[in-house]
C-alpha cells in the first residue's frame, strides 16, 4: 500500500443459473485477470457461486452442497495471490438459510458476512428463502470441517497494512435508511464492500450511483460495488452489471451497463484517514467488531486514476461557471454584510490592472449593487510607482472607468523617495527595502484615504500569494476586509473570465480579457523597455503548481513525497473536455524544485497569515488563522525538507 493506495476491483462473471462447477471455474478466470492487474481486493457479485436468481431451488440440498464445494476451490484458488476476495453464496446454518459474502486469502475462508436486509416487495422474493443475518459474529462450520466467523460485525484487516480495514454488505442493506456500512465505518472501516444483484429499470442507475457516491462520502471511504449481469435468468428481470468504484463522493470508475465489464480503481486509504482525524463529527458508539486478520504483501499500486492537476478549478464548463458564480456571490455577499455591520457606504480598493485587485473591484462593485447604493462611494485608487507599465495603468484607468466607480490617483514615486532619503536607501539598490517601501506606501495611502472617506479599504492578495508568503508585510497583506484571501490564483483567473463571459458588455469584455492577458506581476522594479521586468512565477515559481501542492497539503495532509508522486501524475497529463485549454508540463526535476520552495516558503512565512484581516472563506481549503489553518509561525519544516530533499534526482532515471 505505497503511500495509502490499495488497488480494488469489481468483476461480474457470466454465469449460469444453478451450476455452481461452471460458476466457480468463471470466478477462477477472473481472479487470474485480477491477479495480472495486481488487484489487492476484489469484490464480486451477491450469489455468485449459484446466481441470484435461482428462486426455490435455493431450497434444494444439491445447489447448497455444490456451493459450499465451490467456495473452497476458490478460497484454495486464493493461494499465493495477493488479494481479499470477496464472492456471495446461499449458506445453510441450523435450519436457516442465510445470503453470505464470504472472504477469501491465503488459501482459506476468512468468514463471511450475511445480508441483514432481506427485499420481499416487488420483484424482490428473498424471504421466501433466507434469514436476516446477525450482527453479533458466531462461529459456523464449513463442508471441509473448518469453522470461521459469520455475522455483520466483521472486520478484515491485512496485517502488514495498519491503516486498512475492510467491511462488507450486500445489496439491499445499502438502500435502506440505515445501512450495515455506518456501523462498520464508525468501528474503522474505510473500504466497504458491496456484492450486488440489482436488477435494471429506467432511471435505477442514476439513482444507484448516487448511492454508492453518497455513502462513500458519507462515511469518508471506499466503495467497491460489484453487480450481477449477463448469465442471470432474465425470465423477469434483467441484470447490468453495473460495477462501480468510488472514493469519497468521487466516482472513480464505472462500468458500461449491459457488458459485465470489470473496473479496477486505486483507493487512496491515507487520504480517507487523513479526513476522519480532521472530521470530530465522525465518530459514534460502534458496537463491538471482530477483526480479523489476514496477509496481503506491501507493494507500489502504478497508478491508473486520472490525477487533477487544477484542484481548486472543476474541469466542465458548466461545472465551473456554476463555481464562479457561488463564490463571487459569497464574496460580494460577505462584503455587503461587512459594509451594512459597519454602516459603512464608501470603499477604497487599490487597482493596479493586474488580475487580483480586478477581482476585488469586480466584487466591490457587486456588493454595492446588492446594497443598492452609488457605485461612486466605491475609490478606485491608481498609484503608479517605479515598475508601473502603460498597460497595467491603462487597464486599470479604463477599468476604473468602465465600472462607473470613483476615480482616484496618487503617484507614490515622490513620498518614496523621500522614504529612501529618510531611511538612506539607495534608489538604485533595487533589493526588498526598494520593493517593500512601495507596497507599505500603497497601503498607507489607502488606509487614510479610507479615513477621509469613513469607509473600508478592500483587501486584494489572494490564497496563493498568503500559502507562500508573497506579501509586503503591513503592506499589501492588510486591509479591512479581504474579499479574495481564500481565493487561490489558478481560480482568480477563471472567475475574472467568467466576469468578462457574462458581464454582457463588450468594452468591459475587452478590458478583462486583456488584464487576463497580463503576466502576473507586482510591478515594483522598473520596466525594461516599457514592458514589465518582474514577472512573479519566474520568481516563486508556477501558480498551477503551487496550488496543486497546497491543495494536497491542507486537504489531505499528504507528504511531500506522496505530493511529488501525484504531481508528476497530474502534470504529465491532461484529459477531460477542457484538456486542451491546459496542457501542464512539467519536467520531475521542475516538479521537486518548487515543491521544496513551497514548503520552505509556506513554514517560514505562517506569520503573516497569523495575523490576516477577516475575510469570505468559499472553499474546502483556507488559511485563515480563525478557521482552517491553526498553526504556530514559528513551526520547523525540518520533517517535510527532510522528505523532500530525499527525493533526489538523477539525470538517468529521474526522481526516486
């Protein structure tokens, strides 16, 4: 299970009604083909071994004790491969038939687990045969003389794998209003199986994913689903094989309806961990389980999951503009309430034509028509300094301009300089005094211009820019009221141009698309040749990729070698319907260097996010020290650059 991945598998074989011999030889080809693709669990469908619809010859001695045979050829089968199998039977016990999953490794029967909601309405019969099963484990005896476990409260745990633990139910028991996998999930589970014989109607796959998708995010788990299809009696019904595989709320692989198609997935289990520890919602009285344990061997699980390499940024269109829309309205939605709180009907923002403060002002500018009150309350401040181009100023004056808001401009290259005569600073000497002396200057003047106005200057820096600390301490990092803080750069991006998509006016159109166009920069060194000389990613590094190793930091508390592994999967390809729009490429080499200045950057620079002003959080990740991100400023990043330093590279082979 490298790094927390642990590969599973839904497969359906094409069986026939009541030929347990002929079943059993299906299942063994499966599992072989299991076995090449280095499948660890794999799930099949309920009643396999005999098929689900075999009605009352469920009741005859034959069909029972041909089950049972075949069951222990494929528990035998289950030697030497590396995998928890899980395969559903009718189990007779003390005059009482019961629908089993059992499970299978090394060789042996581990136990097996009843259904313990039995459908007898519509199509559904199985009362007519079988029991509901117990939760509470006993202890029942195989055709071959070995006794094993039966009951709900089971739990399969490889010994080698601590993190992992696996539970299972059948069919039904996930539709009903309090499904087996709660309890099992509260008592640790985090895979869940699910053998199934879900026959189709119109509509009942949607819902059917849906279930699957939503117990999975429900429980913070896995979710493997395998389902009967092709081989099933169709005398009334008919049986899809609709397998699939999904990992908190995602749906990481499904089948094509109708083909007994099999799905193989990589579950990410650390991951899953990971958000349980962050979640103290998800906890309960588990009644007690019995675990029992089997071996699986460690092995690196080769990746086959498409990886995102724009986290924070939904890859369909509609997806996304639906996402820009919700959170420039809770934005402009929690700015308003600040500027009702505190009677306040004027707003100061700073516009430098780059694409932060445009976002600011887009917002501001919402907020005001949501209070229906003047957009001229809103000062929209120009302060051209030493690195300023005459295309960041243009568009910012044209923006200014086009949004109806009021115009202001205070050149700060004067109040500057006598700064730097005041502090003996050489003007030529362009180090962190010349830089930061021009963004505490900025700030200065918005906050007094804020006071003549008695109104709030809006803050502009986003999430990325916080995560690595590129901000002017008491400069450019405070505000009053920081409507892009948990904002992060890659999504700055899509919601101006979805502003500019939707806005409905062509002039504003234009002048967004071109600040789009801009290359992000803070503007504080001359320009060379008129054009801007400081280009902030060739500095800091790739936003796209800050971003990627924020997200998988905060959300999921990966290491940096887990980080590196998925960024490499995620920047060496690109699908989906907008692949083309973003084709990341990135060497291992270029990966590694800027995920170690991340780190050194993120660790060093807490202090500034310790102290950030309040802000709208819209969504799972945020850095505010009031909500999401609790973390000393003086913590050592000794353990994750420790980590990351390990990952050498070699010219031959890349990064190990």
């Amino acid at each position: 299970m490298k790094d927390g991945f642990i590969k599973a598998a839904a497969l359906t074989p094409k069986i026939r009604v009541a030929d347990p011999a002929y079943n059993r030889r299906e299942i063994i080809g499966r599992l072989e083909e299991a076995e090449r693709q280095r499948a660890m669990v794999v799930v099949l469908p309920e009643l396999c071994i005999t098929g689900y619809t075999c009605g009352d010859l469920f009741l005859m001695d034959t069909l029972l004790d041909q089950a049972q045979d075949a069951l222990l050829a494929i528990a035998e089968e289950t030697n030497g491969k590396n995998m928890l199998v899980f395969a559903g039977l009718p189990f007779p016990w003390n005059g009482r038939l019961y629908n089993v999953a059992a499970a299978m490794a090394n060789g042996a029967v581990l136990g097996l687990v009843p259904k313990m909601c039995i459908p007898n309405y519509n199509e559904f019969y199985e009362g007519r045969y079988f029991t509901p099963g117990m939760e509470k484990p006993m202890e029942v005896t195989l055709k071959n003389g070995a006794r094993v476990p039966m009951g709900s409260h089971l739990l399969f745990c490889p010994d080698s794998m601590r993190q992992l633990k696996i539970g299972a139910e059948i069919c039904e028991d996930l539709w009903t209003p309090c499904p087996p996998s709660i309890s099992h999930a509260l008592a640790g589970a985090n895979l869940i199986a699910n053998l199934s014989a879900s026959d189709e109607a119109t509509g009942k796959d949607c819902y059917r994913k849906s279930l699957v998708e939503g117990q999975s995010a429900r429980l913070l788990c896995g979710y493997v689903y395998a389902s009967a299809g092709e081989g099933e009696s169709t005398q009334d019904v008919v049986y899809s094989a609709h397998n699939m595989i999904a990992e908190n709320g995602i749906l990481l692989a499904e089948a094509q309806r109708f083909q007994n198609q099999p799905v193989y997935g990589e579950i990410d289990i650390q991951r899953l961990e990971g958000q349980r520890r962050r979640m103290s919602t998800f906890a309960g009285q588990a009644a007690p389980y019995q675990e029992i344990s089997f071996h699986l061997h460690q092995e690196r699980v080769e990746l086959s999951r498409w990886m995102d390499p724009l986290p924070f940024v939904p890859g369909k269109r509609e997806e996304r503009r639906k996402r820009c829309e919700e959170i420039l309205s809770i934005q402009s939605m929690g700015l308003k309430k600040r500027l009702e709180h505190t009677e306040c009907q004027s707003a100061v923002v700073g516009i430098s034509g780059g694409l932060d403060s445009t976002l600011a002002l887009l917002v501001t500018v919402r907020a005001f028509d949501l209070l229906e009150i003047s957009r001229q309350g809103i000062q929209a401040v120009t302060m051209p300094g030493f690195g300023t181009t005459d295309r960041t100023y243009g568009n910012a004056v044209s923006l200014i301009r086009c949004l109806g808001v009021k115009f202001r401009e205070v050149n700060i290259r004067e109040a500057v300089q006598i700064h730097f005569r005041d502090i003996a600073q050489s003007e030529q000497n362009h180090d962190v005094t010349y830089e930061n002396s021009q963004a505490r200057e900025r700030t200065q003047i918005l906050m007094d211009i804020a006071n003549q106005e008695n109104g709030l200057v809006i803050g502009t820096g986003d999430m990325s820019e916080l995560a690595l600390g590129w901000a002017t301490y008491n400069g450019d990092h405070m505000s009053m009221y920081g409507v892009n803080a948990s904002v992060p750069k890659t999504l700055v991006r899509h919601l101006v141009r979805y502003y500019a998509d939707t806005c409905g006016e062509e002039e504003l159109r234009d002048i967004l698309l071109d600040i789009l166009d801009t290359p992000v920069s803070p503007e504080l060194l001359p320009p060379k040749d008129g054009q801007i000389s400081q280009k902030t990613e060739d500095i800091v590094g790739p936003y796209e990729l800050h971003d990627f190793f924020l997200y998988h930091m905060l959300r999921s508390g990966y290491s940096p070698a887990k980080i590196f592994r998925l960024a490499v999967q995620a920047f060496g390809t690109a699908e989906g319907e907008d692949a083309a729009a973003f084709q990341p490429h990135y060497s291992q080499e270029t990966i590694l260097k800027w995920l170690k200045v991340f780190i050194r950057r993120f660790f060093s620079q807490q202090f500034k996010r310790s102290c950030l002003p309040d802000g709208p959080k819209v969504g799972t990740v945020a850095v505010s020290p009031r909500g999401d991100l609790r973390m000393p400023s003086d913590a050592s990043a000794a353990a994750w650059m420790a980590q990351a330093e390990a990952l050498e590279y070699r010219e031959d082979n890349g990064v190990r």
